[in-house]
C-alpha cells in the first residue's frame, strides 16, 4: 500500500527499512523492499533485500549470487563482499558436488578479494575448493594458481607439492607440474621423493 501511495522514492525506501530492521524475520517486508527496489531501480535497498531473503530461504545461493551480481555492477564493494561471503558460508561440504558447485561463483569471488587484499592463504584455500568442482582445464588452472601461491607466496612448499602432486596423478608427464614439483621436493630437502619424481 505504501508502495502505491507514495511518490517520494526516499520516503518509501525509508519507511521500508524502518519495517525491515524491526521485523528482521518477516519474508512479506523483505519481498516489499525487494519489489520496490526493482521496481524503482535502486540497488543498494535490493541487495539488502536479498540478502536478508537470503538468510531466510533453505537454498539461498541464486539469490546469494543475484545480490553479489548487483553490488558489483554498481561498485558496491561493501555489499557485493558481503554477498560473497554469505555464498562461502552457505556453500555445502565436500559430500555435496553440486551443491559446492553452485557455490563455485563464490569461492572464485572470494579467492580475488583475497587475493587483492593479499590474504594469499584464504585465496589459495578458496582455489582449491573451486577447483573441486571445476571441470577440464579450469580445474587444472585453479590447482596450479594455488599451488603457485602456496610456495611462493606463502612459502609452503609442503603444501605446495600436495597439490602439484594431485595435479601429476592426472597429468604425469606434464612438465608444468613436474618441474614446481620437482623444485617443492628440493625445498623440503625430500630426496626420496625427488628421486621417485624424476625416475
């Protein structure tokens, strides 16, 4: 009603809001702030929205990935790292590929903020997790960003060979996992191991 009676836009969102923030739970106000905001084209109140919708919703990840869209459309990075963040959270285990592969949009998300931020260990942990659900050659990308970041950005050569190792179960004469892999085994002064790569 006040949606349909109201010319002043600010108005109505600031009304909108007040009932929003006192009725945190009520899916009727944040569908009510959500069809003004698309309505009326105004995407910081439609990004809360469904955020909000989000967190009330058993599958929350297309609106999840929908606020996330928006938010960094307009260069809302404050918006648009929360939604990644929710997507992150909301993401389901290893036990559930299709459900972490719909959180993949996340988890790549995530890894460049992380990555820019220079927090090299999150982003190299969100690699890998993309990367379980990745096919073919983006599967293959993500491991060895990862792997990359793991022995020469947080010098972890441990983890490092971890990771070019699963990388050689598939692709064994690739020497753009062999030789890293190689130079891993040196660091961590593993001869037995080097020795078994290179035989």
């Amino acid at each position: 009603r006040l949606v349909e009676l109201r010319d002043d836009d600010d108005l109505v969102e600031a009304n909108l809001r007040h009932a929003f923030d006192q009725r945190p739970k009520s899916e009727r106000i944040a569908r009510l702030l959500e069809d003004f905001a698309r309505d009326r084209g105004r995407n910081p109140a439609l990004v809360d929205a469904l955020l909000r919708l989000a967190s009330l919703d058993a599958a929350p990840m297309a609106m999840l990935r929908e606020a996330w869209e928006v938010a960094s459309d307009d260069g809302d990075d404050a918006r648009a790292g929360a939604a990644l963040e929710r997507g992150v959270a909301a993401a389901p285990g290893e036990d559930d590929p299709a459900g972490e592969e719909r959180a993949s949009w996340a988890f790549l998300g995530l890894a460049e903020r992380s990555r820019v931020a220079g927090d090299l260990a999150r982003a190299t942990d969100l690699w890998e997790r993309a990367a379980r659900v990745a096919l073919g050659d983006e599967a293959r990308e993500l491991l060895l960003r990862a792997a990359d970041a793991a022995e020469n950005g947080l010098s972890d050569p441990r983890r490092a060979a971890g990771i070019y190792e699963k990388l050689r179960e598939r692709e064994p004469g690739d020497r753009a996992i062999w030789v890293p892999l190689a130079a891993c085994h040196r660091k961590l002064g593993d001869d037995a191991a080097l020795v078994t790569l290179l035989e």
